[in-house]
C-alpha cells in the first residue's frame, strides 16, 4: 500500500505541506486506511507544530486507531509532554479507552520515554481518573485495595483485574530500577527483593479478588512467568513467588514451553521450575 501523501509530509516533518495537502482535501486528516489517523503519526513522533496544523484543519483528537488508541495515548506513551498538553486543550477525552483497557494515564505510567513523568503529571492535573492499571504502576498498594473493595461490578476493572498480574510484575521492576538509580550502593538484586517483599501482599489480594496468574497483561502481551525469566538480573527473585502461588510452569507462549525458554534465556531457574513439575 502506498504511503498517503499526509503521512509522508508528516515523516518529512514539514508543517507547511500538511497544511497544504489538508487545505486542498480536509478529509484526509481523519483518514484512518493505514490503522491510524494524520494525529496519531504526528504525536508518536511528537511533532507539535504539525499536530497544530492537523487540529486547526480539523482533526478529531478522539479518534482511535486500529487498537483503540487515541492520539492521547500515542503522545502519553511516547513522553511528548507538549503534545499532551496541547491534546488536552483542544478537548482530548482524557479517560478514553482502547482495547487493552489502558487510559492515556496508564501509558504515561508504564513508560520509560523521556518525558513520561511530565505526562502523568499533566494529566492527572487536568484530572484523569485512576484505576487499577494506574495504581499498579503507580505502587500504590491503599489504592488498589480500596479499588478492589469499591469496583466490584465494573467490567473494565474486572478486565483490568483479570490481566494485571504480568503489569504488577513490571511494575516492580520499574520501581526498584528507579530506586537503585536514586541510590546505587545497594546491589540491583537486593533492591528488587525489597520492592517484592513489600507488595507481595498486594498481589495475595489481587489474586484473591480474581486476578489470573497465566493470563497476559494489560500493558505487557505476556505472562508473569514467561516476564519474570525474561530477565537474567531478576529471575530467581520473581520466578518462585509465582510458582508457589500456582503458576503455571507448563504453560507455553508462541516460541514453545516455559521450560525451554528457561533452558534458553534463564539456566538459573530451570531447577525451580522443574521441581514444581515443569515438563518439556
């Protein structure tokens, strides 16, 4: 398929002939044949000059790509800050949804992009709403029971609760990743064993209101074992508490079973998992 006209202005960066191209056929600014709109292009690559030009022309700040994503989410998990603020001015939905039941506030949370944190900051200023997603990778473990005990009959949170045990995994490691470079004199692993210490009763609760130790995640396409092996630095510390609290171990992604990617990416483990009975 060949590249609209539009979307090749905006991957050249030039202002002038998105205003140009969207002056001559306004209904190209909310074209989405390629699975997203002109907006989406432009704040992935958090070009706010031609975001402006494309929303002065008209473009919906709403419209969701092929996931459901708005263009919110794309500025948010990329870090464009400015981007963001410039969404959220000309009328962005700040608590829109796509198909993962992530909120433009979940992606700023869960994102290592320069920028991020200004996102989140953003945001929650203009007065986004939290939810598990966003507790979770806020570390925010009075939150999240207190989201558990009240949204019950929620079917987004019942979504969200279903998948986020792979979120709380990374969350984890984002946590003691921030804290280790806030204060280096502790070894990575001792940190991370701190932070897992910590919440590991957040994560008794989570799986007693209905999380799902082997399902995806929300914001993370795979599981809590198949994420805690992924990492050589953190595998023994995540790998036994999910073990012991019923995962899976012969459960098998795409590429094969948790035993062979362990065998493979994590040599460590592979005793564990074969001592709660991992076959190949």
């Amino acid at each position: 398929m060949q590249t609209p006209p539009l979307i090749r202005a905006i991957w050249e960066g030039s202002a002038k002939a998105v205003a140009k191209i969207a002056q001559a056929d306004p209904s190209v600014v909310n074209d989405i044949s390629t699975g997203q709109s002109a907006l989406h292009e432009a704040a992935q690559g958090n070009k706010f000059k031609i975001g402006k030009v494309l929303l002065d022309h008209g473009a919906n700040p709403n419209l969701g790509n092929d996931n459901g994503h708005t263009p919110l989410h794309d500025a948010a998990s990329n870090g464009a800050a400015s981007f963001c603020r410039l969404l959220i001015q000309r009328g962005a939905v700040l608590d829109a949804y796509g198909k993962r039941d992530v909120s433009p506030l979940g992606e700023a949370l869960c994102s290592w992009a320069d920028g991020a944190a200004e996102c989140v900051k953003l945001l929650r200023k203009a007065g986004a709403a939290e939810d598990l997603i966003t507790a979770i990778y806020s570390g925010d473990d009075a939150l999240i029971a207190k989201l558990l005990a009240e949204k019950s009959q929620d079917q987004r949170h019942q979504r969200q609760l279903a998948r986020c045990i792979p979120d709380l995994l990374l969350s984890w490691k984002y946590e003691a990743q921030r804290a280790w470079m806030h204060d280096t004199s502790q070894e990575h692993e001792e940190v991370l064993s701190q932070v897992v210490a910590k919440h590991l009763p957040t994560l008794d609760l989570l799986l007693a209101h209905g999380a799902q130790i082997d399902m995806p995640g929300n914001t993370v396409s795979q599981t809590a074992l198949f994420l805690a092996l992924s990492d050589m630095l953190t595998q023994d510390i995540l790998v036994r508490p999910l073990l012991e609290r019923g995962a899976d171990p012969n459960q098998h992604d795409p590429w094969g079973s948790v035993l062979a990617f362990a065998r493979r990416e994590a040599r460590s483990a592979v005793a564990t998992l074969l001592n709660y009975g991992a076959r190949e």
